[in-house]
C-alpha cells in the first residue's frame, strides 16, 4: 500500500488520545488493505 505511515501515524494518535480510559489489546497490523488496531477499556478497578 502506498501510504502506511499515515494510517499509522493516525493510529498513534488514537491510542494516545485514548490512553486514559482504553487499552491496546492488538497492535497495528495490515489486513490485506486494511490497517486495523483492537482497543479496550480499562477495567475500573
């Protein structure tokens, strides 16, 4: 794919945003065409 870095970059920022309240369970990966990251709360306790 041409422009992976971006949709990495982008995921990035996600996870940061998300840090407080969610956690990373599968770091980026392509899927054929597709970059996908799995992100899930935090558990409360």
């Amino acid at each position: 794919m041409a422009h992976q870095e971006f949709g990495l970059r982008q995921l990035e920022r996600v996870k940061a945003d998300l840090e407080e309240i969610g956690q990373v369970e599968q770091m980026p990966k392509m899927e054929g065409r597709q970059m996908i990251m799995v992100i899930a709360p935090k558990k409360n306790r």
